[in-house]
C-alpha cells in the first residue's frame, strides 16, 4: 500500500529487503556491527564481504554501535548503493526506555541518510524479531518517527518491508491509525 505524505511517498512491500532496488536499505544490527541472524544475517549473505569489511573498519574507529544509533556503509552486492546499520532496543517489558531507543533508530537512520544525500531508503520492522518487541507497538513508534521526520525533512521514498504477511497487515493497520487525520 502507498500513501504521500509532505511530497513523500511511503510504501508498504510485503518482501525481502535484499531485493528491494533503492538508494539506500536499513539493517537492524546488532552492537557489535559483525552480523547476526535475521536480517541482519540475510543482508550480509547477499551483499558479500565488502560490507562486513566496512562494519569491521567501523568497529575500529568507534568501537560498535550503540542502541538507537546508525553507521552507514556500502551495500556490495546488493541493489542499493548503501546500507545504514541502526541497532534498536531488546524487548525488555516496555519500560526500559525502549520506545524511545526505537524512535531513536529510526529518527538516526533518516538523519544520516539525510547527511549523505540519500533520497529513498528502505526500513524493516526493527526489533520485532529475535529482540522481541511487540510489533503492534513497534510499527505505531517506527511510522509515527518517520512522520515527524518528514515534517523537517523530506525525502522522495520511505519504503517498509514487512517479512511476513502477518506484519504487513500490522503495518497497514497502523499506517491507518498514525496518517488517519492525514
Ligand atoms: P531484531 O534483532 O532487530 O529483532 P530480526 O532480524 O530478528 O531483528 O527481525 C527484524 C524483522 O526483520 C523481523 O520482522 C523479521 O521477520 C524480518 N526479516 C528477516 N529477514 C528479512 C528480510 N530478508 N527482509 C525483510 N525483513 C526480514
């Protein structure tokens, strides 16, 4: 489904975000930016070594990133020219700061996508994997930060790509609830 907001189109795919042809695609990493499962796993499978390389040259100048931060490097293989790596929060009942440390992933990737210039990028559902949090909550806080963004910055495409089929439908309930008066 698509929706324009501010000039900028948002769109939520039901897919695989190493597929997606755009600018720029978001890993949800974790601290210590060497890979992972998930996303994070299937992004370094498909884009090859080269963005591992980089995540590592990362590492050595600022030690990992921290949680609701965002580095950016080469896409490799992949269809876009870069991924920027944000680590959002582990699920930890609710009340340990994390929706704003998820906020914080998000508002960070647009940020510094914004910084370099990227003018489409590509988000999944950060942290509603193996960190566990609710995605009801998650997709509320993940369009609701991307909104306010676009209210001070705007970009040409904001896309979502939501794994299953069962996130999607989340998704577009929420997209429902946070652009409702829109
Ligand atoms: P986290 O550790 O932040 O929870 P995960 O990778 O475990 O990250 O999960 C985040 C979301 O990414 C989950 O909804 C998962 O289903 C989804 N996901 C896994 N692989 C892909 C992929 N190739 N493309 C898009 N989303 C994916």
């Amino acid at each position: 489904m698509e929706l324009i907001y501010k000039n900028t189109k948002i769109n939520l795919i039901q897919g695989d975000i190493t597929k997606q042809k755009i600018e720029a695609i978001v890993n949800a990493a974790n601290s210590t930016l060497l890979g992972g499962g998930g996303v994070d796993g299937a992004i370094h499978k498909a884009g090859g070594p080269e963005i591992l390389r980089e995540c590592k040259a990362i590492r050595k100048k600022q030690g990992g990133c921290h949680v609701g931060e965002a580095v950016i490097t080469t896409a490799g293989n992949l269809p876009s020219k870069y991924v920027i790596h944000t680590v959002g929060p582990i699920w930890r009942g609710g009340t340990n700061n994390e929706p704003i440390l998820l906020a914080n992933a998000y508002k960070n990737s647009l940020k510094l996508a914004h910084k370099n210039n990227i003018k489409s990028i590509a988000f999944p559902s950060i942290s509603t994997g193996v960190y566990g949090y609710p995605i009801e909550k998650a997709s509320i806080i993940a369009l609701t930060t991307v909104k306010n963004v676009l209210d001070k910055i705007s970009f040409k495409e904001i896309r979502f790509i939501l794994f299953s089929n069962k996130d999607f439908n989340i998704y577009v309930s929420s997209v429902q609830k946070v652009f409702e008066d829109y």
